[in-house]
C-alpha cells in the first residue's frame, strides 16, 4: 500500500466508525442506554437505514470470498440463485413475518416462540441459535477477512505480526469488531452500515470494471485454457471485446458451462431440485428468523418503515450477483495460475508427508490429478496397499481435464474403503484455491499509491466489522433477553446491557479460535461451510414458524418436537447419504417435519388460538406503494431467471 492507500485506508475506517458512534449517541441522548437503546437501536430505525443494514449485515467477506470461490469453481453464476431467491423471501418476510413480529414487540425471534408454544421451544432456539451463529457465520466472517489479509498482504508485517499468518489475521479482525460493537451497539452498527452499504456496491463495481479490462487486455490463448464452455474458439476471442470473451469462455448449456442457473440433478452443492425446494429453505430461515438479521427488521420505528427498507434491500440484493459471482468466474479466467500457486502452499505439507511415507489414506481433487498425475496415480498405488484394494485400471490420456477425474473417481472408491476400515485420511489435496479468487483479483487488478486500493479495501475491512458486529450483537441479545433474563427476572437495565457487552467479549474469542480451522479442504469451501451447517437448525425453526405463523389451531407442542426432531433426521441423514446434496438433505428434513407437525395439529388441535401479546406504540398502517414495490421486485427477479435459465 502507498502513503495515499494507508490515508485513504484510515480516514474512512475512522469516519465510518465515528458517525456511527456519533450519530448513536446523539439519538439515545447522554444517560445511560436501555436494552431497547441498545438491542434494537430503540426502535427509531428509518427505512433507509434498515435496508443498508440489512445488506451490510449480510455482504461480508463470507460473499467475497466463498461466493466469489464458488464462483471461480464449478458453480459460476448458478451460486447467484442464494441472492436472486433471496429478494423473492425478502417480500413474503416483509408482508408475511414483520407484521406479526412487529406488532407483538418481540426482541428476539426466540422470544415468538415462548408466546406461540411455550418456554422452553424458545430456550431450545435460543441456546442453538446462539451457537451456530457464533460457530459459523461469526467464525467464517473472521476466517474469509483474514483470508483477504494473508493472501493480500503475504510475507508482510505490521508492528512485528505477520500479515500472512492466518491466526494473527484473525485476532485482528476480531478485536476490532468486538471494540466497535461493544461501544456502540445496534444504532452505531445500523449508521455505520448506511455508509458501508454504499461503499461495498461501489468498490464492487471497480472491482468488476478493472476485471473486464483486464479481461480484454489477457492473450486469448491463455484464457482458451480456462474455459468453461469446451467449443471455446482463440479466433472469435482474439476477435471480441470484454463482454464477447466473458460469454464465450464460459457460455455454452453444458453442465459445465458458467453461465447458467440450472445444474445437474446429481450436482453435489446446488441441482436443479434445489432450487424447487431445498434453496428455499435456508434462504427463509436467514432472512425471516435469523437473528442477526431479522434484528435490523425488529428495530423499525414502524411497520411501513421496515417494509419499505426490506423491500429496499430485495432489490438491492438482485445487483449483488454482478460485484461478487462474476468476479469470480473473471478472476478464474484472468489468474487460474495464481489461485493454482495458492493451492501448492496449502497442499504442501501433505505433499511432504506423503513423501516421507505417512501412513494416511491421501484423497485429492480431479483438478489436482489433472496437475500432478503421476503423484496422485502414486498416491493411488499407495492407497490400495493401504486398503487391500485394488482400484480400477485408470486410462491416462492427453486430456488433463479426464485423467484428473478418472484418477479422482478410481480413489474415491478407496477412500470409501479407507472410511469403513477406519484408516486415518490425510487433507484434501486440491487443484486450485478458490476460496483466494477474490484477495487474487485484489492483488493483481488495484495499483498501490493511488488511493483506490485504500478504499477497496477500507470497504472491505468495513463489511468485515460490519457484519461481525451485527452477528456479535444479536448473539449477545440472545443470550442477555432470552436465557440471562429468564434467570435474573429482576435483572435492570443496565445490567442487561453489560451482559450483552460480556457476551460479545466471550463469544468473539470463540469465534477466533475456531476462524483458523475452517481452510481446511474438507469444509467444502467456507460458503459451503455456513450453509451445511445451519441444516442442523433451519428446517426445523422454518416449520414451527410457519405452523405458529400460518395455522392457528397448532399445538404448543409443535414448537418443540419441530427443533428437536430436525437435528436427529439433518444427522442421520447426513451420515447415512453423504453423497445426497446437503439442501436437497434440507429439503427432506423440512417435508418431513412438517409432515410430523401437521399429524399433531390434526390429532391435538388447540381450542382456541393463542393470543399473541401487542406493542401499543407500533404504527401498523402498510401503505399500497410498498407493496407495489414489493411486486416489481418480484417481477425483475423473474426477469433474471428468465434471462438465465
């Protein structure tokens, strides 16, 4: 970074952060903040505020970089359907959801079910709420951050740390997000947002300008040999301009090309019955009944406030997909070899181990038999001694792309021997690092000395506190509003509020111990990370809110047969058909809690509906603009499909 990068860098970051704590302060006054101040922003948020939030919330580096990673891979534009479908289940929460969550003066989506079932469905949700957002996505946030930080500023130091160590860049982030939230709470975070939210759009929108520059300038030769689409032609290349080449690299209807929303039925991460069923589900949990979402929602100064603002973020999440998913495919294009240079580094102790004769069963990817064929047939070789197994003959031929897979698929049947005998299974050796697309493109593409590159990745950083804070902010809420107030049911005010502060401490150092572990192979990639993992609670609490929501007559104990029951099937499930695609596992667990729940409504019906308590001081009035708003969203989502199909 030049002196102007570091200025630049530094002034935003201080800007940011202070009109957030400026502006909180002045609303809430100079005495000492309530839990509503301080939880929910004393419900005074404008629509404008709550939609910038709500994306900043959301657009971190878990976007940046798993996105972006699982864009540089197979998946290309297909990964856009988490944020296209996400405007859709925007609406339905906005017109659905907030009035009812509005109307009861909720501080916590826990707190609905103590009102709808009884306590302890909402204890269950509080406790499993709680530790899935702080050992995931809090987790994961920190780890794609400093995953910026390490491949970006690699083999650098600042005050004697080393930038490229992964657990100093985490500890790092951490901190710094901690301090924010823990000054400001929701109100600081929610202005900090208004800024951050428009500068992540812009700093995506360079990012995307100087690729497809980049992109024109490459030697058409050299981006012939990342191409998705396989009848890719040097000459028409050599012959198009940014857009042309973007399309013919990685166009074409064939599974693997880039540049379509429908997969295989058979795709491990996203087949086409996701997105009938199984993309749904996540989506609805994380927008409706995530915690560190919803909270923004929870905190409007009205319902036609918090409408408006939601419908705002829909839209604003249909132009996500053009600043993060087609970075990825460009930066797989632009620097396959630095993304292959990463991959080296991370494999390199494996590779080491290998050689010294280590007696673990080595699985690898089909990218990295195509790179190193005769290792992986060696690695292959030594598996079978390893299994008693004898592999199928592999054909080798000039095609690096099929002797990769052949070599992967022969192995991955001794893996599945390795498994059952219990032979210990070293790391994952892969081809290419994607989850490094997005820090790969910042290195090559943004010039240091000029100021932009300050920018960018103030913008970044910013995005990372940002949404660490908010995740931060909600957990400790959790746990303040739902379990320490449940104990201490004389507890003040203020009281809640410093356990709130204590619980951001505690839970961000959890968070950072785990950070570092999520690189490995095995995850998937930290997108996918996030989404497997939240299967173990979505399903079950997406069905007992729309029984508590939709069907009056539900019986109270629908709340907790549906959070206990989906964890035991997610489980089996996902040990006894690991090669079933982990949404359409979501979906099964979804239809079949559902199906449970409706047998006891229609067996133990309640006699009367349970009635809800009301927030006196909330304006209910929803105006038609906002639900014309709501319909154009739609509308344009449509459109988008359409198009790619």
């Amino acid at each position: 970074m030049g002196i102007a990068d570091i200025v630049v860098f530094v002034l935003f970051v201080v800007s940011v952060i202070s009109v957030g704590l400026v502006m909180s302060r002045e609303e809430e006054g100079h005495g000492r903040k309530s839990a509503q101040d301080y939880f929910l922003a004393g419900r005074g948020l404008s629509w404008w505020l709550v939609g910038f939030s709500l994306i900043a919330a959301n657009i971190s580096t878990e976007q940046f970089v798993g996105m972006t990673g699982k864009a540089a891979d197979w998946l290309g534009l297909a990964i856009a359907s988490y944020e296209w479908m996400a405007a859709i289940t925007l609406i339905v929460v906005a017109f659905v959801f907030l009035p009812t969550f509005l109307r009861s003066g909720i501080y916590t989506i826990p707190e609905f079910l103590e009102y709808r079932y009884n306590p302890f469905a909402r204890t269950i949700m509080a406790i499993s709420t709680m530790v899935i957002v702080v050992g995931v996505p809090t987790a994961s946030v920190i780890f794609s951050g400093a995953k910026v930080i390490t491949v970006f500023f690699e083999g650098q130091t600042l005050l004697g740390l080393d930038l490229g160590d992964m657990t100093i860049a985490s500890w790092l982030i951490g901190i710094f997000a901690a301090i924010y939230v823990l000054t400001g709470g929701l109100k600081a975070c929610a202005w900090a947002d208004l800024i951050q939210g428009a500068a992540l759009i812009l700093g995506g929108l360079v990012i995307v300008y100087l690729a497809m520059g980049a992109l024109e300038a490459a030697d058409p030769v050299q981006l012939a040999a990342t191409a998705a689409n396989p009848d890719v032609s040097v000459d028409k290349l050599a012959n198009s301009g940014a857009l042309g080449r973007f399309f013919e690299l990685n166009g074409g209807d064939l599974p693997q090309g880039k540049l379509h929303m429908v997969r295989p039925g058979d795709d491990p991460e996203i087949p086409w019955t996701a997105l009938v069923v199984g993309l749904w589900i996540p989506n609805f949990f994380y927008w409706g009944l995530n915690q560190y979402i919803t909270q923004r929602t929870l905190g409007s100064k009205s319902l036609a406030e918090g409408q408006r603002g939601v419908v705002f973020a829909a839209f604003l999440k249909l132009l996500i997909p053009f600043l993060v998913v087609v970075p990825g495919i460009l930066a797989f294009n632009l620097f396959s070899g630095d993304l292959k240079t990463q991959a080296d580094r991370k494999n390199a102790p494996v590779v080491e181990a290998f050689h010294a004769g280590s007696d673990d069963v080595f699985v690898f990817t089909d990218t990295f038999a195509g790179h190193y064929p005769e290792l992986a047939q060696a690695m292959v070789t030594h598996n079978e001694a390893r299994t008693g197994q004898t592999a199928e003959p592999i054909p080798v031929d000039g095609d690096p792309n099929r002797t990769g897979t052949r070599l992967r698929d022969a192995n991955a049947k001794l893996v599945i021997h390795a498994e059952q005998q219990g032979v210990p299974l070293a790391q994952k050796l892969i081809g290419y690092d994607y989850d490094a697309a997005f820090p790969t493109l910042l290195a090559n593409l943004l010039e240091p000395g000029f100021g932009l590159l300050g920018f960018v990745l103030a913008a970044i950083f910013g995005a990372v506190v940002s949404s660490l804070a908010s995740m931060l902010n909600s957990a400790s809420t959790i746990f303040a509003m739902d379990i320490f107030a449940k104990i201490r049911k004389d507890a003040s005010q203020t009281e809640l509020v410093r356990v709130g502060r204590v619980c951001v401490l505690v839970f961000v150092l959890l968070a950072i111990f785990i950070a570092p572990s999520l690189g490995a192979p095995q995850f998937g990639g930290i997108y996918t990370f996030i989404q497997e993992f939240q299967g173990f609670i979505s399903p079950g609490i997406l069905a007992i809110f729309l029984f508590g929501l939709l069907v009056p007559k539900a019986p109270r104990m629908v709340g907790t047969v549906g959070l206990i029951l989906n964890p035991i099937l997610y489980g089996t499930l996902k040990l006894a058909a690991p090669s079933v695609a982990f949404l359409d596992r979501m979906a099964i667990c979804f239809f079949i809690v559902v199906a449970v729940l409706t047998t006891l409504t229609i067996l133990r019906p309640l006699a009367q509906p349970v009635t809800l308590p009301v927030n006196e001081q909330m304006n209910m009035a929803s105006p038609k603009a906002v639900r014309v708003a709501g319909v154009v969203v739609v509308g344009l989502t449509a459109v988008l499909y359409v198009v790619f199909w």
